[in-house]
C-alpha cells in the first residue's frame, strides 16, 4: 500500500513539524484523547513530551516536560497557509518540583492518564527525573490543565489576543483568520506553568529509578474506590502504592526480573493483570495475588491493599502481641555482641526491650540491629524486638542471652556459626563488628 505522507498536500493529513517553533528536539512520551459526551465539538488531545532546552545557559535545566494541546477536530489550515498543519496547537511546561527551593524534577519518562465518565475528573500522572538520580511522581487535573490554555498568555506575543483565541476548537478549521493562525505558528507557548494537584511538593518521590507507570482504580472491601500506582523500576521491580489522599502509602515491592528495566506496561484493570515487558520476556503480575497477608487479620489491614481482605472464613483476630520461641545464645563476658531481627513493614516504629527498657533499632539493609559494645552483667537477660504499626504491636524476635564460660584462646569468640545463627552473612558480620568496635572507642 501506499502510506501517508504530511508533504503531500494532495493527502488530508495533520503533522508537526519539528525545527519550527513548536519543538526543539523533542521526544514524545505520550498522547491521549480525552472525550467529552456533552461537548465532543470540543474534545482535545494532549501530547506529553520533553524537549531541549532553547536556553543555552550553563544554569539552565537541559531539558523541559511539556503538556501540548490540539483539537480532535482540526482539519488543518487553508491552502494558503499552515495547510496540513495543526491550527490549535499550543503548549505549556508541564513542572514537578519543589517551587520554593527552586528544584524542579525535569526529565518526563512516562505518562498515564486516568480518564473519567466526566472529563474534568480525568487525571495525568507522570513520572520525572533529576539530575540528582531522584524519581517522582506527581499527579495533574485536565481541567487545571485546559482552564490554563484558555486563559495564558502567549510567551513572546504582547499584542491584543485575536479572536476566536488561539487554540480554540471551530468547526472549520480552514476558514480561521490570519491572525489568530500567527499567534499559533509563531507564539504557541503558554506563559504560565502546568503544576500539579500537590502544588508545594511531589506525590511522591523516590531514590528508585522508575521506568513506567500505570495506575488502577480498586473498590475496596468498605466499598470505597482507591487509587493505586503500579510502579515499574529499572532492576525489574513492580512496587505498589497506594494514593492515600495527599500522602503515598508503599504496599508491596514484587521482583520480576533480577536485572532487566521494564521497557513496557499494560493494564488490564477488568481482570487486575499487569502484563510487563522486558527486553528478553513478557511477564504478568496478578494485581489480586493476597497470600502474603495470610498470616493474620492485623497484617492484611496494615498492607492497606484494596485489593485484598480478610474474610469471615479466614484466621481470627490475633492478640496484640504474638508470641515466638526464644533463641538462646551463650556469650563470653567482655566480648562485642549484636542482635538482628526481620524488618517486615518500613511502616512500623521498631524498638527491643531489655529488662523494662526500651532501646531504638539500627537498621541496616533489611534488618533492625541491637549493638552491644561489650557483654557485661546488665547485658544478659530477655531481649524482645518489637514492631508497631498503628495499633498493631507484634514481637518479631525473642533471643535469651547467658554467659558463657572463658573460650578456648584459639577459639575466636565471633564464631561464623553463631553470626549464622543470628541471620546476617559473614561479611556483613565483619562490617557490623568494625561499627561494634568504634562505638565502644568513641564510648
């Protein structure tokens, strides 16, 4: 067959053209069509991409995210001029930042629009990078985003605003006047900035480098509808986060791929799949998959996962405090000692308990440490590493220290066995033991 060209002018068809003052080295995130029942003559599309910064300052940002508006309807310009070109294009910068400091997340990497029965509830989140190896997300209104390009200056134009304005969507696109058609070739950058819904500071940000982003809508077992972001990492990672009124809540984080970036992410939010793509396979994640929070009724609430419950045929509520068996450990007077206990929710306040006091938690990687500089007499005992979380107060570990009669001198008293025991590798032992050393120096 034969395909369509945008420099034929025999063939009806729409282009952009870049190197005019519409794009400067663009590259195309994202284009969405949102529809309006009531107003289809006024349905737009939304292009999301980022482009190089025209400024060639050495302080100024690199590159700039925009937000670019055509209408469903335009059939382009007349023969004499912007003929099978876009007559309503316009754009804005689209920012994610902390406008107080001044710090703006400027590399847009995707794009998902959440569309709604009623337009001006359709919401766009995007997913931006920095220059300081940080990823956030920040979350826009439609509506926020079209009351802007109907009320923005034009940057660079200082004359009166034509009429019909620039970007207006009219029946016939080929019979619009010279001077509105200027503004949009010459002028199509709107003065004021596109800012999110959390204006002060991003939805949520990250050191995790997120590559794509897609976004469910759950009801939930107390018949509520919630948000949740379906992030993809560039280490083959899926976390889900669940957007809690202004504030992220991190449900889970499920591994895919050891070391592989997703390049692509569908939703398929009737059956709650997540179909993700990698360079070498296409993997699906069951967005419903709840056996995590079979232990007991409290961890399924704490997850806050809508997409799961705890039903009346499952475990009954367990007591504040579970119980677990208790590790015992002899140890030798005089020598360094730690005690290491799962971190199971980055959401819970960790402490240990010793002989009625409370004492914080060093965490390191995934665990909550107890360092001890030196085993004396106060030293030995019970030791509890407690979780809380709400209301939720769960004992994870339990360990029954004694003393140990004086070992055999070519016996080291850090036997690799007993830091097994205890659940940490030999090198991070070592590590742990050198930290042990310079805080009883420094003691």
């Amino acid at each position: 067959g034969i395909g369509i060209s945008p420099l034929d002018y025999t063939q009806n068809s729409l282009s952009l053209t870049v190197g005019m003052l519409w794009f400067y080295e663009p590259t195309f995130i994202s284009a969405s069509w949102v529809k309006r029942r009531d107003d289809p003559e006024n349905e737009k599309i939304y292009i999301f991409f980022r482009e190089k910064n025209s400024n060639h300052n050495p302080d100024a940002e690199p590159w700039i995210s925009r937000v670019a508006r055509v209408c469903k309807n335009d059939e382009g310009g007349s023969k004499r001029f912007l003929q099978n070109m876009w007559t309503s294009f316009l754009k804005a910068r689209l920012v994610c930042g902390f406008p107080e400091e001044s710090l703006y997340f400027n590399r847009l990497q995707d794009i998902y629009v959440m569309h709604a029965d009623d337009w001006q509830n359709t919401r766009v989140y995007g997913i931006f990078t920095s220059s300081w190896n940080s990823t956030a997300v920040c979350i826009y209104s439609i509506e926020a985003i079209e009351k802007l390009f109907e009320s923005s200056l034009f940057r660079g134009f200082n004359k009166e605003i034509p009429t019909p304005r620039p970007g207006t969507c009219v029946p016939n696109s080929k019979v619009i006047s010279f001077d509105t058609l200027n503004v949009v070739r010459d002028h199509p950058e709107m003065v004021n900035w596109v800012h999110p819904l959390h204006y002060k500071a991003p939805f949520y940000v990250s050191n995790y480098n997120y590559t794509k982003i897609a976004v469910d809508q759950v009801k939930a077992a107390d018949g509520q509808l919630y948000n949740v972001l379906l992030l993809a990492t560039d280490t083959g990672k899926i976390h889900k986060v669940l957007e809690a009124g202004s504030e992220p809540f991190i449900i889970s984080e499920t591994q895919l791929s050891n070391s592989s970036t997703i390049q692509a992410m569908k939703l398929d939010s009737k059956k709650k799949k997540l179909v993700v793509g990698f360079p070498e396979k296409i993997s699906t994640v069951d967005l419903q998959n709840c056996e995590n929070y079979n232990s007991s009724c409290a961890e399924c609430v704490l997850a806050r996962d809508p997409y799961c419950s705890w039903t009346t045929s499952g475990f009954p509520y367990e007591l504040n405090i579970l119980q677990t068996d208790s590790l015992n450990h002899a140890i030798p007077k005089g020598v360094p000692f730690y005690l290491s206990c799962p971190i199971e929710s980055y959401h819970a306040k960790y402490t240990w308990e010793h002989q009625g006091r409370n004492f914080s938690c060093l965490q390191m990687l995934s665990n909550c440490l107890h360092l001890i500089p030196s085993m004396e007499i106060e030293n030995y005992g019970e030791y509890k590493c407690i979780s809380i979380e709400k209301d939720y107060k769960k004992t994870l570990k339990q360990y029954q220290l004694t003393e140990q009669g004086i070992p055999d001198e070519k016996k080291s008293c850090c036997d690799p066995k007993l830091n097994n025991a205890i659940g940490l590798s030999p090198q991070l032992t070592w590590i742990l033991l050198q930290i042990v050393v310079l805080w009883a120096i420094l003691s």
